[in-house]
C-alpha cells in the first residue's frame, strides 16, 4: 500500500493525521487523496479546488516526479509509492 506524507504546517489542519503512518489502497492519486479525505475529512478540500484539480499552490509528488495530471490527477501510485503533498514556495 502507498504511504502519503505531508508537510507538518497540515496537521495544525488536520490533527487526525498527526503521529501515524499513512498507508491507503494503490490507484490513481484523485482516489488517494479521497483516501485520505476520509481519514481526515476535509483534506479534499484544502488541496483540490471547485473543480476537483489540485488547488495552484499545492503541490503532490509520487516518489520523486511531480504529478503531472493536475487537473483530474490520474497519475498512477503503485503499492509501494511514497505521495509527497506539500506547498508551493511562491511570491516575489
């Protein structure tokens, strides 16, 4: 199964991920993050907007590579994937 990590700024957001190994069922990264939306309800929210597409400033990696799909996130994540969320650095 996949782990999920995340910056820790995310659990000031979401305490019920905090201290715990994240582990969710293999398939494309929009189920991973439903995923995760149900251990922590409202995580969706936070990194995906109104459509459904990762929100600008966030940012998911599986394993090491950027995901590329950032509109319907249909980037695969195999069983033994690592996916990476964390915040854009941005601003001048």
């Amino acid at each position: 199964m996949p782990t999920v990590k995340m910056t820790t700024h995310l659990f000031r957001f979401f305490p019920a991920l905090e201290n715990r190994e994240l582990t969710v069922p293999a398939g494309s990264v929009a189920e991973v993050v439903r995923a995760v939306d149900v251990l922590a309800p409202g995580f969706s929210d936070y990194v995906l907007d109104e459509r459904g597409a990762l929100r600008r400033h966030v940012n998911l990696c599986v394993n090491d590579a950027m995901v590329v799909d950032r509109k319907t996130l249909s980037d695969r994540v195999g069983d033994d994937a690592t996916v990476y969320v964390f915040q854009a650095l941005s601003g001048g």
